[in-house]
C-alpha cells in the first residue's frame, strides 16, 4: 500500500476492511480493461457534461479525447465521469433553476470518486457557474475547460450570431418589417456551429469571469468552438491538472476577494451579461466572500467599457479572440486589478503578466483605456421603495435618453398575464410608459426565467417604437439589450415591493441617482400590502420543493441556503 492515497486508492467504499475494499476496485477496474501499470497513475476525472439536449455542447467528444491526451502525455489516468448538462433553451421553466442541482450534482461526485483532481468541461449558459460552485465547494484541485463560443452564419451579406441577432430580427417579424419566409430563413442561420452564444452573451461573459478569476488556463476564454487552437487547450488543460496534483491550490483559494473584485471589474469592463451578477455572487458565497450590489456600483464608477461586442456593440466573440481576447482586456486594465491574485497555473496575474508577450490589438474591438467605449461600466445597480435590495440595469445596452425619466407604470401580474395581454390591441400603452412584469424571480413558480426583455407591444412596435422601460423580478438574456430593470430584489412572490405596483402609478427612474422608486406614499403601500393574497403553495415533493424552501434572492445569487459555508466572508 502507497502512504499517501493516490488514484484509485482515494475514498475507498467502506466494506470494514480498507485492503479487501482496494483490492476489490481494482479488480472491478480491471474489468474495464485497465493494465495494472494504468490503475497505479494517479487520476484526473473529468466532468462531462455532453447532452443530446446541449447544442453548445455538441464538440465535447472531441475536446474530451484531447482533454485525455494531454492527462496521459503527462503521467496520469484519465477517467470521464457524466453530469447534468444544461442546455439553456430545452429546459422548462428555466435553466437557472437546475443550476444549484448541477452544482450539487458535481460537488458531490467530484468529492465521492477516486480522483487527485478533475478538469470541469463546460460552456453553456449555467453549466460553467454551476460546476465553479462545486467545485468551490468541493475543495479539490480543479481546473475549468470552456466550451467556446460558435462561428457566426450569413445572411444577405450580413453577419448573423445566437443570439442577439435573433432578437434583432425577431422584433422586426413582429413589427412587420420582414414575413414569415425570412424569419425563417434566419432561423437556419442563427447558430450554425457547436458553441456557445456568438455574442458577448451569459456563456462568453462567464468565459471570461472564469479566466479572470484564474481557473482556466489563460488565454483561453474566448478561443471559437471548433478553432483548432480549442483542443490543444483541452490538451493543454488535462496536462495542467495533472500537475495541480497534491496542490493546495484548490479553488476556494483561488476565488478570494480580491480575484472576484478582478473578475467584476471584468464583467463592467466586457459590458457583460446581467446574469453574471448573480452567478459571481453565487460562486464567490461558495467560498465566504459577500459580492454587494454597493460594491458594484463603486467598481463601475471607475471601470470603463472597452469591448465592442453584440449586444452593446457590433463584434462577435470569433472577433475578440482574434483582437487579443482576454489577454488584451486584462493589459488594459492592469492598473485597476489585484496583481498577487493566484491563478490556477500557480503563478500570479502579475507573473502572468510577465510571462506573455504582447500582440497585436484590434482596437476596433478592444478599445484603449484612454478612448473607451464608455467611460463607466456596463452595469448599475439601482436602489429604491421598488427594490430595497437593489436592482440591475445594463446601461451599456441601454438608450441613455431614458436613463432620467418618470411614466406610467403598464402592469402585467404573471408571464400568463403578459403573454395574454401584451399584443392585444385594446392594451393601453404609451411609448413612453414603463412595463411591470412581477412574479417572474426565483420564488415565482417559473424561477426566474430569463423574461425581463418583455417584447414592445405590437401596436407600438409598428409604429417604429424599439425601447421602452421595462422592469422586472426576471432576468434577461445577455444577448439581449434594450432600457431594462432586471433582477428587482426582493421579488414579488416573496412579498417584495414590486408586487404591490399597479395600472397607472408613475414610476421614476434615475441611472445617475442609481434609483427605481415607486411614487406612492407609504401609507397607501401598507393598505395594498395588508391585502394581497398570499403566495401559492410550496411544491409538494421533489427537487421542486427542495428549491421552493431553500433559494434564496438575487442579491445572493439565488443560490441554495444550505449550500453556503458556515464561514464567514474570506478575503
């Protein structure tokens, strides 16, 4: 016997006598073909999250044999074990309410099988937060491999990229501007490769968090889906997590406060998806570190906008690996970063910084520090008698005209109530009104779907209108863009605020106060309250009901109560 446990020798089935239970694994290992020489290697698992339902996923047989490739090339045993997968648009109601079960899932067989560390394989929307959360929670040597982003399609000569091309000519569908035959031609020409998103979307912001936090290998964040240079990383990253061997260098030192301030300064910086609030607030509550919504707002004061990407600009991430990727950004923003922060490779950003030779820079993409795009952060978040616990608001999608403005509030009660009445041509609307949409967050029975980007009514949309305020418990696509409060906190099925708003009380918003606040008096707010029906009944059994009782709200990451360490915050 070996005295320190290695490979197979890990977490060994208790049968009362640790020699009879080895000897009984590798007897059931050797029937799966296994040499004696291979079962003596240490291991890496690897988390494999393939799905005939996960389209970004559709290359993962590929990547996994390279991912193998480089784990053997470099002295250990490789071993794939599957997951949950999510594929963003094939799950009911949402896939953020499968994510804590995925983070679940891989926390627990990541700590319950024979492994000295694992590759995560990820990329779709909640796949690449859910398996940091486990693998935060699981406390051993982990290293991240993203999926990367899809190739854009062409249509008429124009670009066309999942998915915030798709919401760009969808709303033209529905304002009458093209018929029924192009919409579906572009249908075929969204998403035409394996890959996530081909905008800066949810998947590629996370991407790019994952690199900024140092648990991928650096520089390959943004690398296309099927480029070649993708499955070298894959090799590349099995060989590195054979050398995390026996590290202390786990990911719950990894993610600390400095490196999450890193990957918010990152996220403002990228003009990130929305949902990477709640998802960096999830993992980070992983390890003990608090992420505040003040916090935010203080960062974003002082980080600029430098990529021009889809939704808030006009490139495609195929456009931002070949400007200099994540490598670029980092340089840009080198000043405002925790250098000493340990990534996954052992060495520190700074001697990252070191270590790499700077290359050419399409500045039509990354733009400089000293001509950004815009001169503070892509997100805010905003406060107010609507959101006591805060809301967000990606201003950098955003039309600035209606950053400072008051309307009437159009109240849709449920996403049935939307759906029913949102198109309906006695609907009274006004371009300039506000959309309310309350019961859409994590404690509605649709957990929090990705329904805040409520569509322009179409008698409005005809007539050319393509922004309004909207404001919701919800969250919204990264893909999408467009004057939209997201994320209110607390929500409405909670009780929250939000729910009390009704037909025809003004609403004002003001971006450059950081405010949302509801201009009715308090007295009248406590009457509506006293009224409200309660909330309907908890789920009765399943994985459902265990949501129902233990989520929690946005501003900590709708994540699971009995999943946060007991610890406190950790610097």
């Amino acid at each position: 016997m070996s005295e320190r446990e290695v490979g197979f020798q890990h977490g060994l089935t208790n049968y009362g006598d640790r020699d009879f239970s080895l000897y009984l694994r590798r007897s059931f290992a050797q029937s799966m073909g296994y040499s004696q020489e291979m079962l003596a290697k240490p291991v890496i698992g690897i988390a494999y999250t393939g799905s005939g339902f996960n389209n970004c996923h559709r290359h993962f047989p590929e990547l996994l044999d390279a991912v193998k490739r480089g784990v053997l090339a470099a002295g250990a045993l490789p071993v794939e074990f599957p997951t949950i997968s999510l594929g963003e648009v094939f799950l009911s109601p949402t896939s953020l309410k499968y994510r804590n079960l995925m983070s679940m899932d891989t926390e627990e067989m990541v700590r319950a099988q024979p492994m000295d560390a694992v590759v995560l394989m990820g990329g779709c929307d909640k796949t690449v937060p859910a398996q940091l959360m486990g693998a935060v929670s699981a406390g051993r040597p982990a290293i991240m491999l993203i999926a990367g982003p899809m190739m854009t399609g062409r249509h008429r000569g124009e670009k066309l990229g999942a998915c915030t091309d798709c919401r760009r000519f969808w709303a033209r569908y529905r304002a009458g501007d093209i018929d029924k035959t192009e919409i579906s031609t572009v249908e075929g020409r969204l998403a035409t490769t394996a890959g996530t998103c081909a905008v800066m979307g949810t998947a590629s912001t996370m991407a790019c968090i994952a690199e900024a936090l140092g648990l991928i290998l650096p520089g390959t964040a943004a690398i296309p889906a099927v480029h070649a240079d993708r499955l070298r990383a894959a090799e590349a990253t099995g060989a590195a997590a054979v050398r995390l061997i026996g590290s202390k260098l786990t990911p719950e030192r990894i993610v600390n406060a400095k490196s999450v301030e890193n990957a918010l300064r990152v996220l403002l910086a990228l003009g990130g998806s929305t949902n990477a609030v709640i998802h960096l607030t999830a993992i980070a509550g992983r390890a003990g570190v608090n992420v505040s919504l003040e916090q935010l707002n203080k960062l974003s004061s002082t980080t600029p906008v430098l990529v021009n990407l889809k939704p808030v600009g006009n490139g495609y991430m195929e456009d931002f690996f070949a400007a200099g990727g994540m490598g670029s950004l980092l340089r840009e923003l080198k000043d405002l970063l925790h250098l000493d922060c340990m990534t996954v490779t052992g060495e520190t950003l700074g001697e990252r910084f070191s270590a790499e030779i700077e290359t050419y820079v399409d500045r039509n993409i990354i733009a400089a520090r000293k001509e950004p795009l815009e001169p503070q952060g892509g997100l805010v978040a905003l406060f107010g008698n609507i959101a006591p616990k805060g809301a967000i608001l990606k201003r950098s999608a955003a039309d600035a005209k209606l950053f400072e403005h008051e309307g009437k509030a159009v109240v849709f009660s449920s996403l049935a109530d939307l759906a029913k009445r949102i198109d309906d041509p006695a609907l009274e609307v006004e371009a300039h009104d506000i959309l309310v949409l309350q019961n859409a967050g994590p404690n509605a029975p649709e957990a929090m779907p990705e329904a805040g980007y409520l569509p322009i009514p179409k008698k409005l949309a005809a007539k050319g209108v393509k922004d309004m305020i909207r404001v919701s418990d919800a969250r919204m696509s990264g893909t999408a863009f467009g004057t939209i409060v997201l994320h209110v906190t607390p929500d409405a099925a909670s009780g929250g605020p939000l729910g009390l708003v009704r037909n025809g009380d003004r609403i004002k918003l003001s971006v450059k106060e950081h405010r949302i606040d509801l201009l009715v008096d308090d007295a009248e707010l406590k009457r509506r309250a006293a009224v409200v029906k309660p909330a309907a009944e908890k789920p009765e059994r399943g994985y459902a009901r265990l949501y129902a009782q233990e989520i929690l709200g946005a501003d900590q990451g709708c994540d699971f109560a009995f999943l946060k360490p007991r610890s406190s915050s950790r610097g």
